[in-house]
C-alpha cells in the first residue's frame, strides 16, 4: 500500500509540475552563520540516515579570493552525496540516473546577509532532466530525501525556499556512446579511458572534482548490480566559469555544480555509455538572465561536447 501511495504521489507531483510549474531547487535557510553546523552534519551525521559524503569541496570562495583578488561570498561549498544502498538498485533500471548519483549538498552565505543557505535540487527536477519515467523508480528515489530534508531543517533552520521554474531545454541531457577494446582485461581498458578522458579534460581547464566507483561501492555493500560491468561518476568544474556564475551574483546556482558524468558498461557490452546533464539546465531551472552568464553557459555544452567527440564518443 505504501509503495502505490508513493507512486501515485510521484506521478501527482510530475503532472503537477507538467501543469503549473515546477519546484527545480530547494534551499533551507538559516539566520546567521551556520558554517560549523553544516560541516558537523556533513561530516558525522548525515551517514546516520544512509547517506554517503564523498569529494567534498569546502570554501571555494576562499579559492575565488587567492586566485581573483577577491570574493562576494563568506562561504561556498560542494558536497557530493548519495544514498548509496536505495539508489544503487535503482540505477539498474534507470541507469541515467547517474547524471545525480551522487548530487550535491550545497552550502552557500553571502557577504553582507546574515543568512546560509542549504540545499539540493528537487529529487522530482533531477528525475525529469535525467528522463527517469519509471513510476517505481521515482517514488522510490523521491522518498530518499524526507529524512535529509529533516535533517537539514534541524540543523540549518526552518525556513525554506524555493526556485521555481515552467520548462526544461527540449534536450536537457548530453548522451554519447564510446566503442572500446576489452581485450584481456577490461580493467586495463578502463584505466586506459579514464586516463586520457582525465588527461584531455585537464588540458582543457577542467577540473576532475570528483569520482564514485558505483560499481564497486555497491560491490563491496553486497548490492546486486550485475547488469553492468562497470559503473563510475566523474564530478567535473571548470573553475573559470564557476567563478563567473557563483562568485557575480548567482551563488544558487551551484546547487548543480560539480557536473556529475556518470559511464556505464553493461554486462559483455564493447561501448561505454556516457550521459550528463546540459549545462543549460541551469538557465532554465535558475532563470539565469544575465546574457554573459548565458553565454558562458551555452560555450561549455558546446566545448564539453566536442571534447568527448573528440575522445571518440558518438552523440546520442
């Protein structure tokens, strides 16, 4: 019974959103500076209710201030996680989920407002960008995020806010496929990959802020995960362009930063499956007008792209 109340919640909230617009991230805001809190919850509380903290990046603003003189924030963090244990099973159905497996926890304050703010994207918004249409699916990673929301609510504060949003880009992700050569070792092929896709990524300013083995986390969680031979998720930033989004104005939008890449090799496949959220998702769930920013952000879709038909990925 609970499962089908789930599930008609998830498919009311989609029609809803379809209908009247759509809650895309969500922030709980705190008076004050909540720094310490944010980082205790983070660091040895938030694993209490399942939840797996992996590449965390504290205080970027401090970054932003060495390397370009100066900063409009008190703080600015990113913190990849994921419930391991309920979402895992999930990816093998709906294996794009990965574009927010993990996603991240976002810690914002900026100078001259008394305020943090805490937040992610809204578990219904990561499902329609990834494309999961999968009723059970939904409902079940939907129902993940009451325990963190509660959480956060208790430790921030309980005032929330939301930014709201009517449409998503007509092709909200970037999909490609990679033929590669097993040969003896598909663990070689692999290294192999991931050392150019690192490598070329880098040589074009890119930082690898991240990386989650899925396969092996759940692996080693005793989690069935056969249909894939391999499943990783890159955390990528460009550090340049983040800076002109978060650091001039739209610290919000980082609740979408780092860009999670997640590839996939199913069981006995010769291709790697790659997928990613466009990067134009932002201005479209953010309502990001600043043109200059808007430019920015189309330039990366279109660079990221290249770079991968470069590695040589086909576009899907």
């Amino acid at each position: 019974m609970l499962n089908k109340l789930l599930m008609g919640a998830a498919a009311l909230s989609l029609a809803a959103s379809m209908a009247f617009g759509a809650q895309g991230v969500k922030f709980y805001v705190g008076d004050g500076d909540k720094e310490k809190e944010y980082m205790s919850m983070v660091n040895e509380k938030i694993n209490s209710i399942g939840f797996v903290l992996s590449d965390p990046h504290e205080r970027i603003n401090d970054a932003y201030k060495t390397k370009y003189g100066g900063t409009n924030l008190d703080n600015l963090g990113f913190f990849s996680v994921m419930k391991d244990a309920d979402v895992g099973p999930l990816l093998l159905k709906e294996p794009a989920l990965g574009g927010f497996s993990p996603f991240n926890l976002h810690v914002y304050k900026k100078q001259g407002e008394n305020k943090t703010y805490v937040g992610h994207v809204t578990p219904e918004t990561m499902l329609d960008i990834t494309g999961v249409k999968d009723a059970d699916v939904r409902a079940k990673f939907i129902a993940t995020f009451p325990a963190l929301d509660a959480m956060i609510e208790k430790e921030i504060g309980s005032k929330v806010q939301y930014t709201e949003y009517s449409a998503l880009p007509a092709k909200p992700m970037m999909t490609f496929e990679l033929p590669i050569e097993r040969g003896a070792s598909l663990e070689t092929a692999i290294a192999d990959f991931q050392g150019k896709f690192e490598e070329t990524f880098e040589g074009n300013q890119y930082i690898i802020a991240g990386y989650k083995d899925i396969k092996a986390s759940m692996t080693d969680a005793n989690i069935e995960f056969g249909r894939f031979d391999a499943y990783w998720v890159y955390s990528l930033c460009h550090f340049k362009f983040s800076e002109g989004i978060f650091n001039q104005g739209r610290p919000d939008a980082g609740a979408f930063a780092p860009c999670s890449m997640y590839m996939y090799i199913e069981k006995g496949s010769n291709k790697i499956m790659i997928g990613m959220p466009r990067l134009a998702t932002w201005t479209a769930v953010m309502g990001i007008k600043d043109q200059k920013m808007v430019d920015s952000i189309n330039a990366l879709d279109v660079e990221i792209t290249k770079i991968m038909k470069e590695l040589g990925a086909k576009e899907l």
